[in-house]
C-alpha cells in the first residue's frame, strides 16, 4: 500500500496484527479458563506416590511430562499467561495513540450538522427568546461539563459541551493491573520465600523447611515459643481458637513479643509469621503433672474392701485425712517424679503414711498412672490419688508455623485497586459531548438537545431527557420571574 | 422470638408465590396479578431480610461466643443469595419497568430458599477460626452480589432465547409477552457488568482475607480457581461485546454459560472438589 508496508516486512506487520487482535485475547481468555479446571480436578502438588495409586503409572509419567501436578506454574500454562500480558501490552500500545489524541484536544471540534442530524435529539420549544438564554444556559451547562463554549448561530446560539474525556483511560487502567498483578507474583516468587516450622512450647527455631523444596531454610531472627492452646466450642468437635505467644529474638535479644492466632499473623522484617496448625506432643508423661507444688489439692479416692462405697476427700501434702468407716488416718508426706517399686518403674507418685485404727503404721505409694496399684497391698482400704482433677496436667503440644516473605504483595495489591477503580470508571462512566441549541422562531424558542457518548447509550439518552426537561424548566422559569 | 428458620421457609413460599403471579400475568398479559407479584415480592424482600437480621441477634443471643454475620456457611450463605436476587430483580424491576424478568427471578430466590432448607445444619453454630475475620462480611457480600447480578442476567438471556423464539415463529404476534430484545440486550449487559465489578471486588477480597488467614493471596484452591474461570468466561463475554458488538442470542448464550460457571464455583466446588474453602479439616 504505501512506503511503511515496503519497509518493514510483511510477517511483522501480520505479527503485529496479530498480536492486537481482539481474537487473540477471547482465546487467551477462553484457554485459560478451560485449561484452569485440570488442576482443580487433578489434585495438585501431591506426593507422586498418590497419583500413581489413584490414576496409575503410565497416566502420572504423563502428568509428569506436561507438567500437570503443578500445572499453575508449568511452562505452557506460564506460557500463556504470557501471551496475555503481551497482547494486553500490545494493544494498549495500539490503541492509546488514538485515544490520547482525543484525551488531550485542546479544542475539541463539534460539527454542529452532525448533531442536529442525530436522531436521538430532543427538542423542547419554550416562550422566552433566546438572547435572554444564552448566559442562564450557559452557566447551568459550564457548571456540570468540564469543557464548554458557547457558539453563535444564524438565529440563536449553541453550547458545545464535554465531560468524562478522562474516563476513556480506564480501560487502559483496567489492562495495566492485570500486568501490575502479574508482575507482583512474579517478584513474590522470585524473591520470596514460604515455608513451616514446628516449635514445641518452650523452644526456639531460626529454621523453616520451604514449602516448595523441602530445602531447610534459616531465619534473620529466631522464635520461641512460650505457648500454644487450642481450645474447642462446647461439645468439643468445632476448634475455636488456636493461639500461639511468640517472641522474636535476634541475636539473643528480644524484638517482639505477639500472641497470634489465625487471621491476626505477626510480621517482623516484613516477614510473616501465621498459626498454621498444631501438633499435640508424645510425652512420657501423659496426663500427669512432672512437678506438683507443695499446697496443691490432690483427689483422693477410697474404696473401703468391707462396704464397697468409693468416698473421695481432697487433700494437701502434710494434712492428715481421716479415712470414712474408721478406716485410720492418711497423710502424705512427699511428691515423687519417678517412683520406684522393687526396681519397676511406677512414673510420678505421692509417698504417704497410713496409721491404722490400731495405731500400725505402713508406708504407701500413690502411682498417679496406676489408680488400682494400692490394691497389691491387701488392706482394709485401697487408696488412689488422681492428680490430673486436683492439678490439671497440662499437654504439650507443638506449634505450627508458615513462615513467609512475599515482597510482591504491595504490587499485587496496587494492582486490586487500579482494577476495581478502572472496572468502576470502565463500566459507568462514559464520554460525553452535549450540544444544546437554542434557536429563534418565529412564535417560540426551540431548544434542541443533542449528545454522544462513548458508553451507554441507553442510560446516556435517559441523561438527555433529564437535560432537555431541566433546561426548559429553568428557561420558562427565568420568563416567569421577568 | 419467632426462629428465623421458621421466617426463612415461609419467605421460600412469598418469593414462589410471586414467582406464580409473575408467571400468569406474563403468559395471560394481565396487568393485575403483576403488580400483585411486585407487592408480594416486597413482602417476601421485607421478610428475607428480617430473616437475615433475627439470625445475626439470634446468634449473639446465643452467647457471645456464637455472635457472628450470618454469612458462615452453606445454609446462611443460600439464604443470603435469595436476598441478593430479591434485591437485584426489584431494582431492575423498578428502573427497567418490566415484570416480565419476575416469573424467572422470584422462582430463583425461591429455589434458593428451599435448597437451603435441604442443608442439614441450619443451626447458629459459631466461626471456626479461619472464619473470624473483618473481611468475611465485606467478601460474602460483594461475591454474592455478583453471583446474585449474574442470576439475574442469566434469567434475562433465558427470556432473550425464548423471545428470539417466538420471534422466528410468528412475527410479534406471539401468545408471550416479553419486553422488546433491545432492552433484554441492554439488561444482560449491565447486569453482567455490576456483576463483573462485584465478582472482582469479592475475588480480591478475598484474596487479601486469604494473605491474613491462608499466609498466601492465591493459592490455586479450587475455589480460587473457579472464580477466576467465571471471570473469565465474563471476560470474554464483555470483550465480546464491547469491541465486537456482538449482541443478542451469542451473548445470551455466553451469559448462560458464565452462570453454569458461577453454579459451579458455588456449588460444585463444595460438592466435587475439596480445598480450602471446604472447612473440613485444619490444613496439615
């Protein structure tokens, strides 16, 4: 066609062509979303020991070779996405010279033929003349329309008016925040870091394994934990709450001390530190107290031989208990982290001294994990002491972390805004030019109204009306008052 | 108190009700049960959301533990999408002046309704952790006014298929009163653009919530995933649109299908596919 044709050659001008077609962009959009349901179907980044026993082994060499087990970031999927950013590039290129043309026009040019043509004019026919209009109108229009000018006619006069030339950059808003939020995960994954830790309460760790790699990874800073509860709503299936006290050290000094739960994370460094899970811990000392202070209440039961009755009595180390049916006196003497009972291990248990009616006294032990331990002893009454009523023992458990560094995310989240804010100007608000006419005849005053707008075309015509009704309302009003 | 179930399946039957007198007046062309069906759809609007309110005193009647916006699960979150729809469809009713678009949506609310009373657990339970969170409420709202939006458009693009119909066959002298396909055309338009708007802002809602609970915005949850497919599918209906002017019976059917979508991600994903969204188990 003309020189520009000759000099670049014809593949890049179709690539180009290509590049900004609308056709490009619908299949981009259409593959994306198809080929999205594979990973939401086909579980993604399992164990390969899981797809082999669910599909098979020649299915899972195949999903290993497209990529299928993580196909949300496989090469083709990637790969597409990056046709979308380069379409999206490519026609914001194409298209912003026009549209900048029309964004920064000084004087914008209205051809008035064109709009007395339009068939979506409004005409109104008032009393006043139109000399006595010119500057009412012109004041009610400049008001509300950006740029406005008044224009002289044959038998009257004109406004020309414009506003929302602005709104035209939406789209291109639009289009660049999907890019913004792109690029913020591409800088997330590039340069961040996610992994978990499990810290029984406690301890200390400065080393997480990455979630991607299973490598370990360490830590700027160390965190303790001083401790982890979970507690449950009544009726004990729904968790209500897991809750973690943290302390951030580093180089042995404290920086931070936050309890977090889920939803309410603690950031350090721009690091966050989220209640991930929890793990209830292997003790050797399940159910019972390592320590027990001196004054704690223990739960004494007896069961007298003769009656069978079970009567049970709280006592403390040192007090002397009365045993029912006169069965003597018991007082303990002692806590014992790890009884002994001919060279067998008996775990934590109290010692105690039992007189008889008959003045005998005896030396008994109370295994707390052993309740019908007394019983060996044949005597009148078997004693046993629970501790976990009287001292509640306190499981230990483990708390778990995800520990994570995404320094993409003020990207990604610029981007949310400039998507809803280019969604909400896309969508409603429009371009507009007005023409409002006002031309002398010979019994009346005809006021034609006449407008375009870029977008809703609809909502734009209901617009006019409004204008035409106002216009003539303020015009007749205007009579009325001189 | 009246329990707010009780309230809730007598509106299943207000919104049907109008559903039904939608439905006469459009196939017998009667002005009167129409305006009779608006009424009634006020009533049942009226007591969906007194339905909404008692359950939210209720819960923190219960005690503060149970305290919480009703919007925690399926039951909650069905009766939530009925009161969108009412919503949508009167306003639409009101700016459009057509009723014709009730005898489609007044039976949606209404389905949605009874499909909540199917669900097993209509009792006020109380959050879970992942759940209590300030963006629950901002992210239920905005998804389920898109959701609701698109039902709507997806009513809309029914009635336009039927329309076009009836068009082939007899030349306006159909026995069915619909509004001319224009307006159908400019209604699905906007609808699937408020519902665009809405679903976008629920995603990145949600995506942030998900940066607070889940340690990570986008996770490729199948929830996730399928909102973005429904995005998608919009996308390209709006592109569609917009640049290549494509009206009418295609972008009917584009509507449909994006509606298929939306069903699905709220729905299916719960019923088929598990992840996150599901509630089930603690993750690891």
């Amino acid at each position: 066609m003309d020189e520009k044709t000759k000099v670049s050659p014809g593949y890049v001008d179709s690539l180009w062509r290509f590049l900004v077609s609308l056709k490009l962009t619908v299949v981009v959009l259409l593959c994306l979303a198809a080929l999205s349901i594979i990973g939401t179907v086909i579980p993604q980044n399992g164990p390969s020991q899981a797809y082999i026993q669910e599909y098979g082994p020649f299915s899972y060499q195949v999903f290993a070779l497209l990529d299928i087990v993580d196909m949300y970031h496989s090469w083709w999927f990637v790969g597409l996405l990056l046709v979308l950013v380069v379409n999206i590039i490519a026609c914001s290129i194409d298209r912003l010279q026009t549209t900048w043309k029309v964004i920064f026009d000084r004087a914008p040019r209205f051809e008035l033929s064109q709009y007395r043509n339009r068939n979506n004019r409004i005409d109104v026919k008032v009393q006043p003349p139109a000399s006595q209009l010119k500057a009412l109108f012109e004041r009610w229009l400049c008001r509300r329309f950006r740029y406005c000018k008044v224009v002289s006619t044959d038998k009257g006069f004109a406004v020309t008016a414009e506003r929302g030339r602005w709104t035209r950059l939406g789209v291109y808003a639009v289009h660049l925040s999907i890019v913004v939020l792109l690029l913020g995960g591409l800088v997330g994954s590039k340069f961040g870091f996610d992994g978990f830790v499990k810290i029984p309460e406690g301890e200390s760790a400065d080393t997480i394994t990455l979630n991607s790699s299973g490598r370990l990874f360490k830590l700027p800073f160390t965190i303790r934990c001083e401790d982890f509860t979970v507690q449950f709503y009544e009726g004990g299936q729904r968790p209500k709450e897991f809750r973690s006290s943290l302390i951030i050290t580093e180089n042995g000094r404290e920086m931070l001390r936050k309890q977090i739960v889920v939803n309410d994370p603690l950031y350090y460094k721009g690091i966050g530190v989220y209640q991930s899970s929890y793990e209830r811990l292997e003790s050797t000392a399940k159910d019972v107290p390592e320590k027990l202070s001196a004054d704690a209440p223990i739960e004494l039961t007896f069961q007298s031989v003769e009656s069978g009755i079970i009567y049970t009595r709280t006592a403390t180390i040192g007090q002397p208990v009365q045993i029912p049916e006169g069965l003597g006196v018991l007082t303990l003497e002692r806590f014992e982290p790890e009884a002994k009972f001919q060279s067998m291990s008996l775990g934590p248990a109290l010692l105690g001294k039992l007189v008889s009616p008959e003045g005998e006294v005896q030396t008994i032990t109370l295994p707390l994990r052993f309740a019908k331990f007394d019983a060996m002893r044949r005597g009148k009454v078997i004693i046993a002491a629970a501790a976990q009523n009287a001292a509640p023992a306190k499981e230990r458990y483990a708390t778990g972390l995800q520990v994570v560094y995404d320094p993409g995310v003020w990207v990604v989240y610029a981007g949310f805004i400039l998507m809803i804010l280019g969604c909400v100007v896309v969508f409603f608000m429009s371009h507009q030019q007005v023409v409002v006419e006002v031309t002398g005849e010979e019994k009346a005053t005809r006021i034609m109204v006449a407008g375009k707008s870029n977008k809703n075309r609809v909502g734009f015509q209901f617009t006019l009306q409004r204008m035409a009704k106002h216009l003539a309302q303020l015009a007749e009003g205007d009579a009325k008052k001189a | 108190m009246v329990d707010n179930s009780l309230i809730l399946s007598i509106v299943t039957f207000i919104y049907g009700l109008a559903g039904v007198l939608y439905l006469i007046s459009w196939i017998f062309r009667k002005e009167m049960p129409g305006r009779l069906a608006t009424r009634i759809s006020w009533v049942a609007l009226a007591g969906n959301t007194i339905g909404i309110l008692l359950r939210w005193v209720q819960s923190y009647r219960m005690g503060s533990e149970y305290g919480h916006a009703p919007f925690s699960n399926m039951y909650e979150s069905l009766v939530f999408f009925a009161w969108t729809i009412g919503v949508i469809y009167i306003v639409v009713e009101r700016r459009y002046k057509t009723r014709t678009l009730g005898a489609i949506a007044a039976p949606l609310a209404c389905l949605a309704l009874a499909y909540a009373s199917l669900e097993p657990s209509s009792a006020i339970e109380p959050l879970i952790p992942a759940l209590k969170s300030n963006w629950l409420i901002a992210h239920v709202i905005t998804c389920f006014l898109g959701y609701a939006a698109f039902a709507v458009a997806f009513a809309v693009s029914i009635l336009y298929l039927v329309k076009s119909k009836e068009e082939l066959k007899a030349e306006g002298g159909g026995l069915i009163h619909i509004p001319p396909s224009e307006l159908l055309d400019e209604l699905t338009h906007q609808l699937v653009m408020f519902g665009f708007l809405f679903l976008t802002v629920g995603i990145i809602t949600g995506a942030v919530w998900a940066k607070q609970a889940w340690t990570r915005y986008w996770s490729w949850d199948p929830k996730e995933t399928w909102s973005l497919i429904t995005w998608l599918i919009y996308a390209a209906l709006l592109h569609f649109r917009m640049m290549r002017g494509w009206r009418g019976r295609r972008i009917a059917i584009l509507s449909i299908l994006g509606f298929l979508a939306v069903l699905f991600t709220y729905f299916g994903v719960n019923y088929f596919l598990s992840g996150l969204h599901s509630y089930g188990a603690f993750s690891q």
